[in-house]
C-alpha cells in the first residue's frame, strides 16, 4: 500500500517513467499523481477519499514490476 508521496516518486523512478507514463498505465490524469506525490505521509481520511486512485497507481506499478511496502515503508523492482 502507498503511505506517501515519496513512494510514488520512487516506483516511478525504479521504472524510470514520467508522471504521464503512470498516468497512462494507470488510467488517471497526470494532475492526480502530481497531488499524490506532493502529499507528505497519506492520513487514512485522505487515502480514503483518493482509494480509486491510489489503487490504480498500486496496481499500475505492480504490473510493472514494482513491489511496495508500507511496514517498513519501501519500494523495490521485482528483476
């Protein structure tokens, strides 16, 4: 599960994919990964309310090859 932004920017970055690469992938617009990404650690209100989103980014990345932790909060390529 994604807890923060950084997470986000870190999967990207494994993947070496813009925002507009995700976006694609996931069937979002770029502005939501952008606000995504800015956010610091996600509160359980603000990730309820972004679940649809955020899910798909989640899966996006996982069908890429990224695995994601959020105890201890990490991201790492699947090769």
């Amino acid at each position: 599960m994604i807890v923060d932004g950084a997470q986000l920017r870190a999967g990207r970055a494994l993947l070496g994919w813009h925002q507009t690469e995700l976006a694609a992938a996931a069937g979002v617009h770029w502005n939501s990964i952008k606000a995504v990404e800015k956010m610091g650690r996600i509160s359980p209100p603000d990730r309820q309310r972004r679940r649809l989103v955020i899910e798909r980014l989640e899966s996006a990345l996982e069908e890429a090859g990224i695995i994601i932790h959020s105890k201890p909060v990490g991201v790492f390529l699947k090769r």
